[in-house]
C-alpha cells in the first residue's frame, strides 16, 4: 500500500521518521524504542514521547467506549457483571492494538515538527 504522506506510512508500519526503514520499537511485546536506528543511526532512544500517547488513547478509549456503554445499559439493562465481561477486555484489547502505532505516530510528528531536537 502506498500511502502520500510518509510520515504517517513510517508511524502506521513503526518504522524510523527520518529513513523508513529502521525499526522504532525492541522486539518483543515492550513500547521501549531502538537507542539507534540501525539503518540511518538516528539517535531514536533520546526522544520520548512520555505521556502523549497514553492521553490520546485514554481520550479516544473515553469518547468511543463510555457511549458505547450507555448505549447497551439503555437498550438491554444488563447486570453489572456483563458491563465488565464486555468493557473491559475490549478496552484492554484497544489499548495493547493501539498504543505501539500511536506512540509511532506522537514520535514521528516530534521529528517532523521539531526536527533540531534530533541528533544527525
């Protein structure tokens, strides 16, 4: 897939802002991000994105999952132990789906926007 954009390409395939190709993240399950890039050498691991991409999801998780619930509590009234065996491994499930691509992303908007934070 092409995309027009590559800074949304790199940060959608976690990949470094500046080469696109290196990888951004440790392998394995973790958000820790590569001290280098192995193809270009950005120094990746000097730039944190700290607590960015958690606020973000904690909004979209709130916006999409609060309604969500409101709706089935309004249409079916189920007992409270149903609401926490839907809503919570859904949203558990959203957050471990969506934190690495956003982290991705609030790291690649760092480069692009404050590109003299950066090392060569």
């Amino acid at each position: 897939m092409k995309f027009k954009n590559p800074a949304l390409a790199n940060a959608l395939m976690q990949k470094c802002p500046r080469c696109g190709k290196g990888e951004l993240f440790k392998r394995g399950f973790t958000l820790d991000v590569c001290d280098v890039c192995d193809s270009c050498g950005l120094a990746l691991g000097r730039n944190d994105s700290a607590d960015g991409p958690a606020v973000f999801l904690i909004f979209f998780l709130g916006f999409l999952l609060v309604p969500m619930a409101l709706m089935v509590e309004a249409a079916f009234s189920p007992p409270p132990w149903v609401h926490a065996l839907i809503w919570i491994p859904l949203a558990f499930g959203i957050t471990l789906g969506l934190m690495r691509p956003i982290k991705a992303a609030v790291i690649t908007l760092q480069f692009k926007h404050r590109a003299s934070d950066w090392d060569s």
